[in-house]
C-alpha cells in the first residue's frame, strides 16, 4: 500500500444543477472529499466531514462541479468564530477567486490535538453573487 501525500488537497464537489441559496440545500449539494484516504462525506452534513492534514505541511481547497460546467470558485477559508476548537491551520492565504479559486493554507508545525471547524464560502461561476457557505472540520495526524 503507497504512503499518503504529505500535503492535504480537499475537494468540495458541487452540485450545481439542484443547489438553492438555503442552509439544508447547501448542505444536500455539496460533497467534500481529499487525498488522505479519509471517508467522502454524506451529503446533507458537511459539518461532520472531517480531513486529516499533516503538520508543517499544505493544505489546499478546490471546488468542481458535477456537471463539469460550472466552475466553483472559492472566496473564504476561515476558522469559524465561535466554537472552531483547536487551532491547526497557520496561514490561509486565497487565490484570484475568478482566475485561482484554489485556497492554500500553511499547516502549524507543531502536533495540535482536536479539531478545528472552520466555514469555506465559495460562488458558482465567476459572474455570479450567490455566496454558499458550509462548515467542514480538520484534524492533524499524528
């Protein structure tokens, strides 16, 4: 079995076609996945989907579409300000979000136990002003 990459590439899978501007409908169409063999999340509960990342290491957010269409670009990446629990990510720095949508952040480099939740806003289609906003968490391997 091949060793995990030591950075963390997380995905947010969009559903397009059937999204609508409402907590539940966002919740329902949107799918997180990544790169570190960690289970994809069921829809309808991206507030449980949890992502390992690697101290010292990156951590990048990508949005597609399943249609493969639209295109996702993500605006925000931030811990949440209330109740996001451990302190894990250093740095978050944002791309274009019309021409880079991809989010990077640097992870710390020292082991912090527990998780941090965290919101990641993101608008379909680059002309778009319909800003969806859900609520992932992380955790550091150890």
């Amino acid at each position: 079995m091949g060793k995990k990459p030591s950075d963390t590439v997380i995905t947010l899978t969009v559903d397009t076609e059937n999204i609508k501007p409402n907590v539940q409908s966002i919740k329902d169409n949107v799918v997180f996945s990544d790169n570190q063999s960690d289970p994809k999340e069921n829809p309808g509960h991206p507030e449980t989907y949890l992502s390992a990342v690697n101290k010292g290491k990156n951590c990048t957010w990508q949005g597609v579409a399943k249609n493969k269409r639209d295109t996702i670009n993500i605006t925000v990446v931030a811990k949440k300000a209330d109740g996001g629990g451990a302190d894990i990510l250093s740095e978050i720095t944002l791309g274009d979000p019309i021409n880079d949508p991809n989010v990077t952040s640097t992870v710390k480099d020292s082991v912090i136990n527990g998780t941090e939740s965290y919101n990641v806003s993101f608008i379909i289609n680059k002309n778009d002003s319909q800003v969806y906003t859900v609520d992932p968490r992380l955790r550091m391997n150890t």
